[in-house]
C-alpha cells in the first residue's frame, strides 16, 4: 500500500503536458517523469552512432544499453546531461519514430515503471507524463488526467514554441504536423494515445481556455474533491 501519489498526465502533442507536469509537481511536493525524454535519448543515441532509425533491430538493441537518470531539470544520458539536445526538432522527431518499436516501448515502460516504485518506496509523490502513462505504465495511478486541446490552439502553442527556439515556419505546417502526429499517437499498435479516456478512467481536461495556473488550479480542485490532496 502507497503513502504517496502518483498523478499520470497524458494527451496529445503541444496539450501543455510538460509545463503542466512540471508546475504541478511543485505542487505536491513531488518528481516529475517525463517518460517521452526517454525516447528521444534512444534517438539521440542512434543519431550519434549513425544509427538508422528505420533499422528497428539496431535501435532496439541500442535502446536495451541505455543509461538515463532525472536530477531535476537535467537529464543524464549515459552520465552526459543531455536536456538541451533532444529539444531539437530532429530528436523529436525521431522519437516518434522509435516510439513505435514494440522491443524499444517494453524495455523503457519497465524501466519506467522500476522508477515509479523506487520513487514511491522513497517517500516521494510523482507526477508522470506521456501518452500512455495511465493505460500502461501505472494504470492504478491515484488520478489520471487526459489533457487536450483544441487542434488550432495546440499548433498555435507548438508555432510559439518554435518561434522562442529561433526555427521559423508558419501556422499551416505546424498544424499539419499536429494531424500527423496525432495519428500517429492514436494508430501505433503499441502502447496508442487513449482513444477513449472516459472509459480509461482519466479526468478528462480540455486547458484550451485556460492558462497554466488556472489548469494546475482545476488539477489541484480535483484532487481535493478526491480527497488526495490536504
């Protein structure tokens, strides 16, 4: 039986999971995982090591050797601080792609699951991110959310993101490369976005009017009317 909490955020790309993870895990006093840096690091390797990501033998075999540890907001790959390089657009998107690999999706959901236990047997709260962290990773989370958006208002956030990161492009692309996405996300055959997350058990929260605080602030009502959260 666990003293602590776990809180699993999943949705689809640019929904604001990660600054919404992370302020609310300042909330509670907890750790965030961020469970898609994981994939990007399995990219990141094989983009090192010359690896092609469409050999799915070699990038499950690369990913099986990986070494990655959360310290805050760093991000240790194989003992190099690498949280700065998979935001680059390329690692993303080679993440999406190794995602895909069931051998590379297993290894990493088990090391994300010994993660959740080691953190929970040490006293702490945590707040775990991605797209499948409530179906697959930690289904008996204490709450589970689903955050979403409206598509124009998601590609909206990505663009502004792009914009402060220095890469140009337009709203038409960006939005094109969301629908991709989430089709991607929702059609893998392995570990897929919840295509229903009533049924899956999430509290459902669409933040497409509401900023960060406000959707931390809807968060942290629930918990109480759960009685999670003193």
């Amino acid at each position: 039986m666990r003293d602590t909490l776990v809180i699993a955020i999943d949705g689809p790309v640019a929904s604001g999971k990660g600054t919404i993870a992370k302020k609310l895990s300042e909330k509670i006093n907890g750790l965030r995982i961020y469970t898609g840096v994981m994939y990007r690091c399995v990219a990141l390797r094989c983009k090192k090591e010359r690896i092609d990501l469409k050999n799915e033998e070699k990038v499950v075999e690369k990913s099986e050797k990986l070494d990655i540890v959360f310290d805050d907001e760093k991000i240790f790959l194989d003992g190099e601080d690498v949280a700065d390089k998979i935001k680059e657009s390329d690692i993303a998107e080679g993440a999406a792609i190794v995602a895909k690999y069931k051998g590379v999706r297993e290894g990493l959901v088990s090391k994300q699951k010994e993660m959740v236990r080691d953190l929970s047997a040490r006293g702490s709260n945590v707040v775990l991110e991605g797209r499948d962290t409530g179906t697959v990773i930690f289904p008996d989370a204490d709450l589970k959310i689903f955050l979403t958006a409206d598509k124009e208002i998601r590609a909206k956030r990505r663009l502004e993101q792009y914009e402060s990161q220095g890469r140009h492009t337009d709203l038409g692309a960006v939005l094109k490369e969301i629908n991709d996405r989430d089709l991607m996300d929702s059609t893998r055959l392995v570990s897929p976005l919840s295509e229903n997350p009533e049924k899956d058990g999430y509290f459902i929260l669409d933040n497409s009017g509401l900023d960060e605080e406000e959707t931390v602030g809807v968060i942290m009502d629930e918990l109480k009317r759960r009685n999670l959260n003193d």
